[in-house]
C-alpha cells in the first residue's frame, strides 16, 4: 500500500471513529495474555491498548538487541500513575509518566516505568508510549536506571 492510501486510510479511520462511537458501535479492548490489572492504576496508564504495546515492543526488544535475556512480560503489578503534565501554550504535548512492575517469564519481577504522550501517534493520531525495564536499556537510550522516564 502506498503511504498516500496509507494516510488516507488512516484519515478515513478517525474520521468514522467518532461517529460510530456516538451512534453506540462500541468494541471493548481486552489485553491478550494479561492477567492481573491493578485497582491502584493511574486510568491511562492501566488501559489495554498501552500495556499491549509494551508487551509486543518489549517482545521485539529481547529478540533484536544482543545479550538480553529472551523472555517476555506475563502480568503488571502496582500500575500507578506519578505525574501528569498537561499539555499548554508552552508545553504543546501532554505527557503522563506511569510506573508498575512486571513479571517475566523467567520468574523474575522488574520495575517499568513508562510515558505516554499524547496525540504523538503515528501521523498524529492516538497516543505514543516510550517505556524502559529496569536492566534491559542495554544502549542506555533513556539513561541510567531509567532515569529520564521517572
């Protein structure tokens, strides 16, 4: 598909969206393989679209970055919500900074902590989220321990 059918698929998509959704077609977001969602979650930070996402990009991580373990995420703990910056005049891009612990499938549990910005999607539509897992920034892109996502 050419990007120009690509964005115009894309245009078309959150165009309808609204309109479906106020007419009453809704489909609930399940998370595939996850089990325990936390009372203590932040709202967002909770949702299913966002740990997905975590879950499928962590899972490409271990496979094309060297040296790291291969295992995969199999539940979030304790998911919480430590700061909000709302987007304004001087700050275009609204950001929640959320953290929790994940369980690996090597028994082990690990903090995450994760960001998501909002309207930062592919072609400015939807959310982006940036995550890091304590012991698996091998190229150190968000500094050390996580550092910039706390």
């Amino acid at each position: 598909m050419t990007r120009f059918a690509k964005s115009a698929l894309a245009a078309l998509i959150s165009l309808c969206t609204p309109l479906a959704t106020s007419l009453g077609f809704t489909q609930a977001a399940h998370a595939a393989d996850l089990s325990v969602y936390s009372d203590e979650d932040g709202g967002v930070c909770g949702e299913a679209w966002v740990l997905n996402k975590i879950t499928s990009r962590f899972s490409y991580q271990v496979r094309h970055v060297p040296h790291l373990p291969d295992v995969a995420i199999t539940d979030f703990r304790r998911i919480h919500q430590h700061r909000y910056l709302p987007a304004s005049e001087q700050w275009p891009i609204g950001r929640r900074y959320c953290g929790a612990t994940v369980a690996l499938s090597d028994g082990h549990d690990r903090t995450i902590w994760y960001l998501i910005e909002e309207g930062q999607g592919f072609a400015s539509i939807g959310d982006n989220v940036e995550f890091c897992v304590a012991g698996f920034d091998r190229w150190m892109v968000y500094n050390g321990r996580c550092r910039v996502l706390r």
